[in-house]
C-alpha cells in the first residue's frame, strides 16, 4: 500500500488542472479535422492510437453526417432506449443510414437493466445486423445505455468501435468521456467492465430541454466536482446559473459542457486506467457511494450523493485545515444552489461507516478521500478516521434543506 505522502507525491504535483496554469496550457477547444464542420466546441482527448475528439453543440445530433463523417461507409448499429429513441432517435437515424447500413436496436431504459441479459440481446443483435469487426456501435441515451453498449462494444468480436452520443448531462460530461464502460453485477455496480475508448463522442446540448430536471441537477454536480477539482472559472460558470438551474441558459450550459469534459480529458490522458491520477474523480463519491448503496441506490440520483459527498469531503478538509472556512462555504454553498438534495440524517451513522469499508475505494483496508484544499486543487488521503467521518455526516446532516 502507499503511504498517504507517496499519494499526495504522485497527485499534487501533477494536479494542476486549473488556475496554476499558463493559459499556454489551459485546455482549449481545437478545430480538429477540415471535416469537422464550424460552431461547436471540440475537446480532444490525446490518447495516441486511441484519440477522439468530444464535439459539443446544439443541434450536432441533426448534423451526424458532417459531424461522424470519417466514420462513413461503415455497418452500425444504433443502441437506444425506446424512451430516448422516441425523443431524439430519430434525426440520429437519419443522419446514421447517411452515412452507412444502419440497424436499430433498443434496450430496456433504467439502471437495472444494465445487466448481462441486455447484454446478451445486445450480442444477438450485432449477430443480426451481421456486425463484423470493422462495424460500428452507437450509443444513443445516457450513461446507462453509454456503458451498456460500450462494453457490448469492447467485448464483441474482441473489440468494435463504438461512438457515445451522450443525452443526459452526466453521461455528455463524465460516463461518456474516458473510456470506462461496463455492466453491473447482481454482487455490485459495475462489478464488469473495461477500458475501451470510443471513437468519437458527440454531445448535443439541446437534448438536455426534454430531460427532467432533477436528471440535469443530478449531472450538474458531476459539474461542479470536475471545477472543484481543477476549473476556477468553470466554478464561476455554475455561480453564474440560476440557483436551481431551472431555465439554465443554454449558452451557460454548453460551456460548462465543454470546460467539464475539458477537465476530464486532462486527466484521462493523464491517467487513462486509473493508475493514480484518475482517481482524483472521485470526489465527492467516496461518501456518495455509501449514500447510494445504504439506501439501495433507491433514495439519491448517482449526482445527488456525489453533491452530499462533496460537502462531506469539504468537512473533513475544512477540519483538517486544508481547506478555508469561508472557502468551506462556498464549495457547500455551490453544491446546495444546485438544488435540494433528498435527506440523509435519519441513515444510522454505524451503517454508512460500515458500508464505507466495503467500498471500492477502499486500498489496503484503508478508506480513499478526496480532500479539496480550495478550488482548483485536492489532494488525496487514506488516513480519514471514523471520528472525522462522524463529525463530516453530522456537518452534511446540518444542511439539509
Ligand atoms: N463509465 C463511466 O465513466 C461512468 C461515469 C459515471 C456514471 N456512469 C454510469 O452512468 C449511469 C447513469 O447515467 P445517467 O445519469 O445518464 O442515467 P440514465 O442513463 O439512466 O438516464 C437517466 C434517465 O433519463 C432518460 N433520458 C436520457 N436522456 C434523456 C433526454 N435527453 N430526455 C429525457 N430523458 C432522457 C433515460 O432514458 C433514463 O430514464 C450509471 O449506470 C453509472 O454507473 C458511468
């Protein structure tokens, strides 16, 4: 196991996604291809052999064939949930058959269907299509579908391309940047899964109009994380959205689109299988994956428990005296404007820190935190003991609304 300074060795130093950069070394949003057409931001994500670009911009889904045009001529398959395909599928279908033989092929919509039994439909129906490893998948939905036909995608045939066209806001700002895909496992979430990078993802905002709110609060605090972590100015962004964000502009929310995915990039070229640095990503979730699982992933969205987590991880920093109290405030501020957040005070404190041990996070016996010591930096601790743990959910529990 690392000592807590070999882990503080290999992230603070290299931590330096936000301000401490010249703006020589910000991420910026590069034209990439001549194919590629104007008016959309596009962030590339350098992985060598493995590079793609994230196009974001309203509209993009209506212009596939510009937009996906190096991928013409190739056999696709177009993963959607009936829900989503009934809302946006059908100016992507269009744009697909323009560019190649197209096969539609939809899956059950919601968490629980994120299991070997789609998958296996999922198979079945690249064998229909008669998908050869020259094929394409497409994903069309949130996070869900993104992971699902992502790993669909590593797996069959030893590994097809695939392309995320992410529709809710956390899947355009965090599923669908990375790589990361996989399927959940009776025994635990995402239990199966791999690395394997999509070919293109593209993320049109304007879908985000028909997507509940509470969805869009849910990926506006994986948002919020990616600022704390390393975007003043992304931070500045989301104080400049109404409290709430009901009627979010969306020019305010195209940019943060594209400053969070910006974040993520870095850090995954950085770090692309989580090595080290990657993990870094993962603040706010130690506290909120314990959240999730005590209440059987029935009572938080994935984001509402990662905005109780931030404010958790925020606690223990502020008393630790990593972290300010005034900028203590204004991270928990930041994470309360986004919207109310279920309750957690009557979860049994014994509980939560028994389901904390059985994390993922969890190395070497010891629990992972991401700690923030202001805006733009954090550092990373396995040393957080159970009184400070305590003391973090009574200062969550102190702010519900
Ligand atoms: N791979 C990764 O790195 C990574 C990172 C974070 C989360 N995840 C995974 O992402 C999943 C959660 O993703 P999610 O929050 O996008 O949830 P989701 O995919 O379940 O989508 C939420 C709901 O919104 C609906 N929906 C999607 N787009 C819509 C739109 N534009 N308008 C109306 N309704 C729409 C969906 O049909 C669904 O009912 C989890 O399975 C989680 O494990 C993966």
């Amino acid at each position: 196991m690392k000592s807590n300074d070999a882990i503080e060795a290999t992230i603070t130093p290299t931590m330096t996604v936000g301000d401490d950069r010249p703006p020589s070394k910000r991420p910026v949003y590069q034209k990439d291809q001549e194919c590629y057409p104007r008016a959309m931001r596009q962030i590339p994500v350098e992985l060598g052999a493995r590079r793609y670009i994230v196009s974001v911009g309203p509209g993009l889904l209506g212009r596939l064939p510009e937009v996906l045009s190096p991928l013409r001529g190739r056999t696709a398959v177009l993963v959607a949930s009936r829900r989503v395909f009934d809302l946006h599928g059908k100016a992507v279908e269009k744009g697909l058959r323009a560019l190649g033989r197209l096969h539609v092929t939809l899956v059950p919509d919601g968490e629980r269907f994120k299991g070997r039994k789609t998958l296996e439909g999922l198979y079945e129906a690249f064998l229909a299509a008669r998908l050869g490893r020259d094929g394409l998948v497409v994903a069309l939905g949130g996070g869900v579908v993104g992971d699902l036909a992502g790993y669909a995608a590593a797996t069959y045939m030893r590994g097809v391309d695939w392309v995320g066209l992410p529709t809710t806001l956390l899947s355009m700002v965090d599923s669908s940047v990375g790589g990361k895909v996989g399927i959940n496992h009776p025994a635990a979430k995402n239990l199966i899964g791999a690395f394997h990078q999509p070919r293109a993802v593209v993320a049109d905002p304007a879908v985000l109009a028909t997507l509940p709110l509470r969805e869009l609060r849910a990926g506006a605090y994986e948002v919020l994380k990616c600022a704390v972590l390393g975007d003043r100015d992304l931070f500045a962004t989301l104080l400049e959205a109404p409290a709430g964000l009901g009627g979010w502009a969306a020019g305010g929310v195209e940019s943060a689109i594209a400053s969070a995915c910006a974040i993520k990039a870095d850090i995954v070229e950085r770090d692309e299988r989580e090595g080290g640095l990657r993990r870094v990503l993962n603040l706010g979730h130690t506290l909120g994956h314990t959240l999730e699982s005590v209440t059987r992933y029935r009572r938080f969205t994935h984001g509402e428990a990662v905005g109780w987590g931030m404010v958790g991880a925020a606690a223990i920093a502020r008393e630790r005296a990593l972290l300010s109290r005034r900028t203590f405030e204004i991270i928990a501020d930041a994470v309360d404007r986004i919207g109310p957040r279920p309750r957690l005070s009557d979860l049994p404190t014994p509980e939560l820190i028994d389901a904390l041990g059985r994390d993922k996070k969890v190395k070497g016996g010891r629990v992972v935190f991401v700690l923030p010591t202001t805006v733009g930096r954090v550092v990373v601790r396995d040393d957080v003991t159970r009184p400070e743990i305590r003391r973090a959910l009574r200062t969550m529990a102190a702010r519900e609304g």
